[in-house]
C-alpha cells in the first residue's frame, strides 16, 4: 500500500473520532419505525418528518431520536430542549 494512502487512512481514522469537526446543515434520511417507515429531513433549520404526530406537532419520537444520535454534529438551533 501506499505510504500516502497509509497516511490517508490513519487522518480519516482520526477524524472519525472527533465528531465536533461535523456540522450537518441539510440532510434527509429513512428512519424505520414500529409502526411504519419515514422520511426525516433538516432543511435550512428547520425539522420535518413524514409521520402523523409531527405533522400536528412539530415534532416526534424519530426527530428526538435523530437529534440524540448526532446531538455533536448539529448546530445548536437543531437540538430540541427535553433530550436529556
């Protein structure tokens, strides 16, 4: 292998360790649920999920859920209070 890539693979390694280097801006993902699957998304600072309960409430179990998970990676404005 090469020396360069070696080099590569180990600042990767690193970087994956230091999630505070990551800010999610936008993105959208599936989330599998009990009851159904979803689609969640975070665009221009703003949450959305295709379930019932956020369409009524503007917010629900897979956005919390999601917000836990990257809870490092996301600006502070994308974290819900009450996660704790």
């Amino acid at each position: 292998m090469q020396s360069s890539l070696i080099g590569k693979i180990e600042k990767a390694k690193r970087y994956a360790q230091e999630r505070g280097r990551i800010t999610f801006t936008d993105f959208r993902v599936s989330f599998r649920g009990d009851n159904d699957n979803y689609v969640l998304s975070y665009e221009e600072g703003k949450w959305g999920c295709s379930c019932h309960f956020f369409s009524t409430r503007g917010m629900c179990s897979h956005t919390m859920a999601l917000q836990r998970i990257l809870a490092e990676m996301l600006p502070e404005e994308a974290i819900s209070l009450g996660l704790d």
